[in-house]
C-alpha cells in the first residue's frame, strides 16, 4: 500500500490518495480531494490493470482521466497519483518528489534558498 498527499499549489487544493493492490495484476485507488475535478476521477480510477500505471502519458488512464476533468497542463496530480500505484504495486520505491518555484526579476539572477 501506498498513500500521498498532494499540495497542488496556488489553487490550494489538497488530494489525498491510498493505493494499494487489488488481487491478481489489478490496483485499487482512494482519492479525497478538495478539487472537484480531481473528485470527479476517482470512480473511473478506482480500480485499474497494474501494468496501465506504465502506459505512456496519451495511453495512461490517469492523464486520459485528467484531460476529460480538463485538469490543468501543470497539476502535480496525475503524477503523485501515479508513483502512489507505482509503489503499490511494486514497480518503484516510495520517494519523495519536489519542485520548487522561485520567481525572479527581469535581468535579475535567481537565487537558490539553501
């Protein structure tokens, strides 16, 4: 079993979901979420083939459910999704991820916070 949190960003929306495997080659996904968009996917993705969770982005049935919600292009949820499955079923560790936004003037250097 795998859980994630994910903090979108600006939206301040918060989903949280619980992967885990679900008999045979199948994975059985939980999503709470204060998106309705993101609410909206988690019948159609509750139970999916664990080898789905591998499929390119246009084949992928997370971002193939993304898109019909009309998610925005950068919403970190589709991916935090994924490497739940991935960890739930086996197909990669558990990791944290991180991106980090600093914006920075014109003709001005970005600084790295340490």
């Amino acid at each position: 079993m795998a859980q994630v949190e994910i903090r979108a960003g600006v939206c301040g929306c918060v989903t949280r979901a619980t992967a885990e495997p679900s008999g045979g080659d199948l994975l059985r996904l939980h999503l709470e979420s204060t998106c309705g968009k993101v609410q909206q996917m988690a019948e159609e993705l509750a139970v999916m083939p664990l080898l789905a969770v591998l499929a390119p982005i246009p084949h992928n049935p997370v971002y193939q459910a993304a898109d019909r919600q009309k998610l925005h292009a950068s919403c970190p949820v589709p991916a935090g999704l994924l490497k739940a499955l991935e960890v739930a079923g086996g197909l990669a560790l558990p990791q944290d991820v991180q991106i980090s936004i600093q914006r920075c003037e014109e003709n001005e250097r970005c600084r790295r916070n340490p």
